[in-house]
C-alpha cells in the first residue's frame, strides 16, 4: 500500500481594528493522508495531529474510490525556514498610532493586521520527506473618506504599515469629486484589486486539470497578452508570501512560466492530472483540505521599469482604479467582468484631477493584451486558500 501523510499547522496572531482595537491569537492544525491500494486512492482529514484517525478515515474513503493506475509522485527531500516574529503590542500600538494619524488628515481607519506562520511536512512512501516553515505580515485595511477605498498587501518581513499605505494616502488626499470619463482611455489598475480579477482566470486559463477535462486552458505558443506581460509561478521567489521548495506533494517546487513575452508557454500540473495528460508533475500540488489541487503557488507579473508616478505622467487621460465591487461575479472561463470601479482616480494630462466611480465592463485578458505599461513595485496578496500573488500597477487601455 502507498502511503502519504501531509500536516499543516497555520498560526494566526494579530490586532483588528473595528471602532475598538482587538489582539487575536489562532491557531488550525490538521493531518491529511493519501493511500493507494490495487489502483484506488483514498484520501482524508482529521484535525490536530491525529494521523490513526486520518488513516482511518482513508480506508474507509478506498472503498468507495474508482479504479485507476495512479502512484503517489517521486518526492524529494526538502528543508528550509523563513519565519521571524512580531509583537502583537507592536502592532496594536502602531496601528492605533496610525489610524490617529490619518483622522487629523481627514481619513478613517479600519481592518485587521496579522503574522501568519505555516508550517508544514510531507512524508510518503514514494521518497517524500519535507519540512517547510514560513511567515509574512498581511494587512487587509479599509481607508475611509471622500474616496474611500481598501488595501490588501503583505510583506515576507516585519513591514511599517505606513509604509504599505502611504502611496495609496498620497494619491488621493485633497481630491474632489469630478464627472467620470468616457470613450477609450488607459486605466491603471491597483494591484490590490486587480488580483481578485486575475486569479480566477488564471486558475482557469494555466491548469492542466482544466485542459485535461476539455476545458478552455491556454495552448502553448498562443498570442495571449501584450509582448509587455511575462506571467510565471515563483515559489522560489524568497521575498513571496508562500515561499516553498516543495509543493504539498512533496514534489519539488520549481519556475515555472506561464506567459513569456505575451506567449503562452505552459501549464501547471499536479501529479495526477499530469498522469491523467500522461506528463509529469510542476511542481503544483496545492492541498486544499484533504484534496490535492494543480494551482500556483506565487503567481507573479514581471514589474516593469517605471514607477507609479512615470506611469501617470504618460497618459493625456484616463483613470487609476483603486477599487472594485464585484469582481466576485467575473466569468472565470471567458475572463469576462463587469465592475464598478470607487474609487476611479481620474487622470488628464498625466495629473490626478479629482475621484469618481463608473461600471466597468471588459475582460481580463483584453486588459493583458491592450497593456501599455507595467510598474516596478510589486504588492504582495494572499487568498486564504493558500495562492500567493505578487503584481505590480498594469496599465492598460478600455472603454468606458
């Protein structure tokens, strides 16, 4: 019988402010287990370390299982530790110093500040053996006013968080409302919410489980995205939020590029459906429970050369969209949307002018596409599934 065992233990400690500043300490711990047994799989969960009761399960859930010639992938042996500490008083104390500091410039302050450490092992009898620790800070704030407006940002070290709002504060202090554009017009789009559009398409687009059920999953050599975009998966990216050497397989973790130059060049692929395609594993096996899922670890967008600011100086006119409300319902398989964009910040001859909020509709890889510029700074975001983002500003062209 094969035979994997995976545990994870994620810890949570921090302060969230809503009307009252509020320490919080959490703690999730579970053990997961695979078996393979005359070609069926059986996989379970049971909470806290307890792996007999994990194994039990698993024999339970091989009765019910199909027949298939699937094997546990060849794992490797992997160590590394990248963790560090924050005080939760530190914390509590500079958030509450800075939610005093931003009401006297006229804006409120509202959200929560976490340290997360996950630590995590995998053991099978296919030659796993990995142990992985990691932390970084993830501050998920609102910032109210006249263009009230949310920021979603980490960082893989003890980070200011005035260091992570002030770019954000800069820009729209001291606006006034103004009559949203129309027509065709560039749009810089905030990495905070361009996130929430592009990893559901992209979890659609660069899955080989989605072509291997006939899905809509990008062909290699395909015209994808403008010759500005290189998009590629980066667990070795040390500065990334989920920095592996391994996945959750325990097969090694490696680069693995996705768009080079506006070309599609591959998938992502976890062992079994790569076994399904008849290929081999990336390195892409993300455990979502006791089910293992081909995704990526760091999805990254390759900064460009410019800043924030030269990217505004260049459009005659258009729009930073800061925010978006209901990215939620975008159509993950065409990558269509359709957003309202609060707060627009409205650009005219590469000066901010003044804030609005307009509908949005478009699609994502038309924004890759139609890209005109890519900024330097990369913002750091974390979905609790267990995805890593890394983005920096895009600008593009659409119609309003």
């Amino acid at each position: 019988m094969e035979r994997e065992v995976y545990r994870l233990r994620e810890e949570r400690t921090g302060v969230s402010l809503e009307g009252s500043l509020k320490p919080f300490a959490r703690v999730r711990e579970f053990t997961a287990v695979r078996l393979i047994e005359n070609g069926k799989v059986g996989p379970a969960l049971a909470e806290g370390r307890n792996e007999e009761k994990a194994l039990m399960l698993a024999r339970e859930t091989l009765r019910f299982s199909k027949e298939e010639d699937y094997h546990l992938p060849a794992g490797c042996r992997a160590r590394w530790a990248r963790t560090f500490e924050v005080e939760v008083e530190d914390l509590t104390g500079e958030l509450s110093t800075l939610a005093g500091e931003l009401e006297k410039r006229g804006f409120s302050l509202s959200g929560t500040v976490e340290l997360i450490t996950r630590r995590f092992s995998v053991e099978s009898t296919a030659g796993a053996d990995v142990e992985g620790f990691y932390s970084f800070m993830m501050a998920e704030l609102e910032i109210g006013g006249e263009a009230p407006f949310q920021v979603y940002a980490g960082s893989s070290k003890r980070t200011e968080l005035e260091e992570l709002l002030d770019p954000y504060i800069n820009l729209v202090e001291g606006l006034g409302a103004v009559k949203p554009p129309e027509g065709r017009m560039e749009a810089i789009i905030a990495p905070s919410p361009f996130s929430d559009l592009l990893l559901p398409a992209a979890l659609q687009k660069f899955r080989g489980s989605v072509e291997v059920k006939g899905g809509t999953a990008a062909k290699p050599g395909e015209a994808i995205a403008s010759p500005l975009v290189t998009l590629l998966d980066d667990p070795l990216d040390s500065n990334s939020l989920r920095y592996v050497r391994a996945d959750d397989e325990g097969v090694k973790a490696r680069r693995n590029v996705l768009i080079e130059n506006g070309i599609a060049k591959g998938l992502l692929w976890d062992s079994h459906s790569a076994w399904k395609a008849g290929r081999e594993s990336t390195g892409n096996g993300i455990r979502i429970e006791e089910r293992i899922f081909d995704g990526p670890h760091n999805l990254t967008l390759t900064p460009g050369r410019k800043g924030l600011d030269a990217l505004i100086s260049e459009v005659e006119r258009g729009f930073i969209a800061l925010g978006l409300r209901g990215a939620n319902a975008l159509d993950p398989t065409t990558g269509d949307f359709s957003v309202v964009v609060t707060p627009a910040l409205i650009i005219e001859r590469g000066e901010v002018k003044g804030f609005s909020r307009f509908e949005l509709r478009g699609n994502v890889w038309e924004l890759l596409r139609n890209a005109t510029g890519i900024g330097r700074e990369l913002t750091r975001v974390w979905f609790d599934e267990g995805f890593s983002l890394s983005l920096p500003f895009l600008r593009t062209e659409v119609v309003v």
